[in-house]
C-alpha cells in the first residue's frame, strides 16, 4: 500500500499510515481490482491470523474464547458480534448453495390392519390432524428438518384435512364478528393472518423450497432476540458472585455463533450424504459443548455448572420452541 505524503482528505502532513488531524487512512486506491477486493474482504471479515486463532480457541476449548476476551485479551481475536454475523451469513449462503429446505412436509400412510375401532379413534383423538382413507389406512403429516431437493415430494391435503383446516378459520371468522366493536380490529388482524397460514401450509405442502424465503428473514431476527434472552438467563443462573451482563452477552454470542456453524455444517453433510437423521447427535454434541464452557467461562465446581446447565436448558428450550413456533408461523403467512 502506498502512503501519501499528505491526506487526501484534509491537507495535513502524514507522518505514517493515519493521519493524526482527522483520523484517514491514507491510502491510496489507484489499485488493481484483486487489491481493493482484498481490502474489501479484510474491512468486512479482517481475514487474518486472528481468524485462525478465533476458531480454534471457540471450537477446540469451549469457553476459553470468552474467557479470554472478558479477561481483556482482545487484540489476537475477532469481536463477538462480527463473529456472530459473519457465521449467520454462511449459514444461510450454505442453504442457498446447497438447495436444502429448511423445513419439509411429508405425508405417511399406515396401514391400520389389526387396529379396533377403539384404538383407530383413540389415535385420532390423539392426533386431531390425521385422516383415514377408504382403504384402511392412516394419513399423518410429519415435518423434518435440512430436506434436499431431490427427496422433497409434493403433498396435498386430503379432503378431510382440508375440512378440518377451513372449519378452524370458519370459526376464527365468526368469532371475529361477534365480538365487541373495541376487539373487532384485533379479532379480524388475527382471522386475516390465520388465513394466511393456512394458504402457506397448503404452499409449503406443495413445495417446502418457499418456506425458505420467509424463513431467511424471520430467523435471523429470533436470533437476535434470543442471544439477550439467553445472556439474561445466564445472568439469573449466576446472580452470585456479581458478573456483569455485557460479558454474558459475549458468551451467549459465542455459543449462538458456535450453532450457526454447527448448522452450516450440519446442512452441507446433508446436501453430500442425502440424510439428516444424524441431527440429534449434534444438538447432544452442543449440549456437552455449553457444559464444557459454562465450567470454563464461570468456574463453578462441576456439580454446581451441571445444576446451572440443567435448569438453564430446560427453561431455554422451552423459550427456543415458543420462539421457533411462532417464526414458523409468521414464515408460512408470507409463503
């Protein structure tokens, strides 16, 4: 890089990279294209030894990156939040590479031969949402996760299922105008975006590769709310001693970073292998991966951090499924 020998911005005498009045770079950009583009990708990702040394502290130690970056030992490691932004950004570029549906429908048939009528209405109880064709046999919708293109098959409602999915907006509409003129506005918001989610299930059933669109927008966005959800939730956990709240914010940006890339990975197995049914094994992996952290980062004894992390997942899972549920949702009233 050529330094000038004064600022291009405000006329001051440099004397090295910075200039000491206001603070620009001097740098000169009469440059080849791979030189600015270079420039470009280290402003944007500061591609460099810190890299390196930020993975490795975050996947092969779990905890000590933030250990080390609330101990103050920030130079040698990328800042949290880009961190985070950067691994949500190849999270959601590998599902556009790869082509993989976020969320698929399936439709299974089981044969009920053998079945009582007792226990075939028993199931249906139990399952308001399946159907039984005339030939003996058991329609049930299921959902799977990281689907590749060439499995998806397209699934349309049976004409029972259709019934029962317009006689809950029916009511949802007839409830909407009988009630009090001040509810009226909010009754008829919600038979409006009801009806939505409906089409959209119908869309998803029928192509699963439209939920993805929605889904890019809305889960970053959960994303967001849950890192501060998450860092208030270690703050309760560990009220004592005192831990300010900014350094479990940086930890739970740390772990959300560590499953984007869990993820990522997770989604190009799939794309390479056809099958995701390994999935649980790496929400157990993380499981044992924020375990290992929450001893390394707070330095509890091992009984107390499993009690932590007991009470902590159990509270958070319950926060992560409302969550996931209601993004889902607002995905399918945009398909």
């Amino acid at each position: 890089m050529t330094v000038m020998p004064q600022c291009a911005n405000c006329g001051t005498a440099l004397n090295g990279p910075y200039c000491s009045n206001c603070g620009q770079k001097a740098s000169d950009y009469h440059r080849p294209f791979w030189w600015i583009f270079g420039e470009f990708l280290d402003s944007v990702f500061n591609y460099d030894s810190r890299t390196f040394r930020t993975i490795w502290l975050l996947f092969a130690e779990p905890g000590e990156f933030t250990r080390r970056y609330i101990a103050g030992q920030r130079a040698s490691m990328l800042p949290p939040f880009r961190l985070f932004v950067i691994a949500s950004v190849v999270f959601f570029l590998t599902l556009q590479l790869t082509g993989l549906a976020i969320v698929a429908f399936k439709m299974k048939e089981v044969k009920l031969d053998g079945l009582t009528p007792a226990e075939i209405n028993e199931l249906k109880k139990e399952n308001p949402g399946i159907t039984i064709n005339d030939d003996n046999k058991l329609n049930i919708v299921t959902m799977d996760f990281f689907v590749p293109a060439q499995s998806i098959r397209s699934v349309k409602l049976t004409s029972e299922q259709r019934k029962n999915v317009l006689d809950v907006t029916d009511a949802i509409d007839k409830e909407a105008k009988s009630s009090d003129p001040d509810e009226a506005g909010w009754e008829r918001w919600f038979a409006t975006k009801a009806k939505r989610i409906t089409e959209g299930y119908e869309h998803a059933l029928a192509d699963p590769i439209k939920l993805n669109g929605p889904l890019n927008t809305w889960l970053p966005r959960l994303m967001l709310v849950l890192v501060p959800v998450f860092a208030l939730l270690l703050a309760i956990m560990h009220w004592w001693p005192r831990v300010y709240l900014i350094e479990h914010l940086v930890f739970s940006t740390h772990v959300h970073t560590v499953v984007f890339v869990a993820l990522s990975l997770v989604a190009l197995t799939t794309a390479i292998v056809g099958d995701s049914g390994f999935l649980w094994s790496v929400w157990l992996i993380l499981a044992i991966y924020l375990w290992m952290a929450m001893y390394r980062v707070y330095g509890r004894s091992w009984w107390l951090t499993s009690l932590k992390f007991a009470g902590l997942l159990i509270v958070y899972t319950v926060i992560l499924t409302a969550g996931v549920g209601i993004t889902f949702l607002l995905a399918l009233s945009e398909v």
